[in-house]
C-alpha cells in the first residue's frame, strides 16, 4: 500500500473495519484514521457482527476469508437488517465465486489486496459524499415537515379566527331578529298594564282579572326568557364533541328566523323527510344552517316577489346524510359557481368572501362531508351530505 499524502478526512461518518490479519490490520488502520473521523475495528466475522451491532456504523470495510465467521456471512447476517450500508470488501482472492456472492449481497465496491490508497480514497469519497448529500436531504426533509406542521398551525389559528369574525357579524344580525322577537311581546305587556291601570282607576279590578293578568304576563316573559336563553346557547362557544340530531339544530335556527324573515316577505320552510345525527360540535352545524339561509335571503335583494321562499330540506338518500337549502331567487351566475366558496370571492357590496369559504371548510374538514351548489329552474340550492354511522337515523 503506498503512504498518503495529507488528506482532509471525511468526518462525522463511522467506519467498521473487519481484519483478521494482524500486520494488515495495523497499517490499514493508521491509514483509514487519515480518512475518516471515527474507526471501528473487528478481528474476525463474529466479533465484526458484534461491533455493526453496537456501533450501527456507516460504512463497513471488511476482509473476506476469516475465522469463526467470514467476511460473506457476516455481510449476509447484516443484510437481513440493513439493505443500504455501503461495503466495501478486500481480499486478495480473484475468485469468481466470491465476487458473484459478493455482488448479490449489494456491496459497493470488491478490491484486491494490495489496496492501492487512491483507490481507497476514491471509493470511500464516492460513498461519504452521497451519504451526506443523504442526510442534508433527510434533514431538509425534516425541515420541511416542521414548516408544513408551522404553516398548519397558523392557518388553522387564522381560520379559527375567521369563524369567530363570522360568528360575531352573525350575532350582529340575530341582535336585531332577537329585537324583533321581543318588540310584540313587550308592546303587549305594556298594554297590559295600561289596562291594569284603567281597571284600578274605575276600580273595577277582580280576582279573575288579577289571575288573567298574571297568566297573560308570565306568558310573555317566559317567552322572552326563552327567547334569549336559546339565542345564548345558541352562540355559545363550544367545543364539545357529540352526537346531534340534524332536525333539532334546524329547528332552533327556524325558530328566530321565521318571524323577521316572513316580515321581510320571504317564507321560510323545513321538510324533514328523514331526521339524522351528526358528531361534531353542534353550533359550528349551526354556523353553516345559517350562513346558508342568510345567502339565499341576499339573493332576494333588490326582487319584488311575492312568492319568495327559502326551502331546507332534511333527508337521508343513498345512505348519506342530506341537507338541501333551497330559493327562488332566480339563481347564480353560473360563470361564477366554482368560485363561490373560495376565500374572499363575494359578489355583494359589503361581503367579505368568508361565510361560504368557512362553511365548506366546516363541511368538509369538521364533518367530513361535502358540499355542491347548483342552479334549478327558479333559483340555486346547496346540497350537503354527510357519511352516517350505524344507526345514525332518526326516522322521519
């Protein structure tokens, strides 16, 4: 083997060493310490095996004929385990036998004692450097993984941020449904005690008058007392995962929007043909029922209609869960139907593109469901429709 001349190692990689001739041993070692950080060395197969086994090095040089276990078996042992390890064999056989069994066991390269140092030099720069180019591909990998998982966190944050924005300009518009909901009632308590008044002054109150009284105004306030208790549950911010019926979170929804919707000249109808259950978190379904209601009566803007109706039908078809949310509003420019549940895609004046993008992603993503919109002949209607677990139906 001739001397080296200086040469840059190639560091952090370990080197396994398997020689069972002493002299050999020695000199190779001084040399391979020149080109690689760190060196492992074995006197034989067995204790080669040993060293892989305890070390997990990157590179194995190993002799072939040896004692207890030779160079082949150990490589066959290691190749059960680890198909890529890069090894190099040396031996000073030309024999075709080995090099045969040598080339089935994926070895790198199979050079002949004499090992000339340039040639040792070459392979082993061959293989360091694609093991590194290996590990800067791992850990660029790994990089982007970390920014894929970082990238999802904050969208995940922006979007939980756009629900609650969505959320906040709903609350702004049920305020006033909730407004309206309480202005009869209250008119009617107001009469009511004018007419208690008008009772005292001609002082011709009654027990059964009294017992009327206080009937008709508990009446109203309980009806007040609920009205705003389910507008409270209704936007409460829960996270709760469970089970729903579909039909019940409609109803709930109808039962604020019915009134100020009719007083607008819109109708407002629930056909539920087959009622279903749905696992999630109740008010995000809600979030969607809604949004969609509302975008169906801003299509209305504008119209003179004296038919105008919103439809929400609840059915079960082909074994999915299905919602359909329907108007005859005249439709949906169809050049711009497979923009309209994008981000920031509005076509009213003072929208801002989210309720729909929101709705889909709660669809999709919360319920994995999905949603399509499309035109009839009067106006547009989304479908949505849901997977069912067993026993998922309610009947209808």
């Amino acid at each position: 083997m001739n001397s080296p001349d200086k040469i840059k190692p190639n560091t952090n990689f370990t080197v396994l060493y398997v020689e069972d001739q002493k002299d050999i041993q020695e000199e190779f070692q001084d040399i391979l310490s020149l080109l690689i950080d760190k060196l492992v060395i074995a006197s034989n197969g067995k204790e080669g095996l040993e060293k892989y086994q305890e070390a997990l090095p990157d590179i194995i040089i190993t002799d072939i004929q040896m004692p207890l276990m030779n160079g082949l078996n150990m490589i066959k042992e290691i190749r059960r385990n680890d198909k890529d390890i890069p090894i190099i064999v040396t031996s000073a056989f030309n024999e075709s036998t080995y090099l045969l069994q040598a080339i089935e066991l994926g070895i790198e390269h199979y050079l002949l004692k004499p090992v000339m140092l340039d040639q040792l030099q070459q392979r082993l720069q061959s293989i360091t450097t694609r093991l590194m180019q290996k590990r800067e591909l791992e850990l660029y990998q790994l990089y982007l993984e970390d920014r894929v998982v970082e990238e999802m966190a904050i969208r995940e944050e922006k979007e939980s941020l756009l629900i609650q924005q969505n959320k906040a300009a709903e609350v702004g518009q049920m305020v006033s449904v909730i407004a309206h909901q309480w202005k009869q009632p209250l008119h009617y308590l107001y009469l009511l005690i004018e007419d208690l008044g008008i009772e005292f002054d001609y002082q011709t109150l009654s027990k059964e008058y009294i017992q009327d009284f206080i009937k008709k105004g508990t009446d109203r306030i309980n009806f007040l007392s609920k009205t705003m208790d389910n507008f409270l549950s209704f936007y409460k911010n829960s996270t709760e995962i469970k089970s729903f019926s579909v039909n019940q979170v409609t109803q709930e929804i109808f039962m604020f929007l019915q009134d100020p919707y009719k007083t607008q000249g819109i109708s407002l109808n629930i056909h539920v043909n087959n009622d279903f259950s749905l696992t999630g978190i109740e008010n995000e379904l809600q979030q969607v029922i809604l949004n969609l209601i509302n975008n169906a009566k801003e299509a209305f803007k504008g119209q003179k209609r004296a038919d105008a109706n919103i439809t929400v039908t609840i059915d079960i078809e082909n074994g999915l869960g299905m919602i359909k949310v329907e108007d005859n509003a005249g439709g949906i420019d169809e050049t711009i139907l497979n923009n309209i549940f994008d981000l920031e895609f509005t076509t009213k004046k003072e929208g801002n593109g989210i309720g729909l993008y929101l709705v889909k992603k709660i669809v999709n993503q919360r319920f994995k469901g999905k949603i399509d919109i499309s035109n009839s002949e009067v106006g547009a209607y989304f479908i949505l429709k849901f997977t069912l677990d067993t026993g998922n139906s309610n009947g209808s």
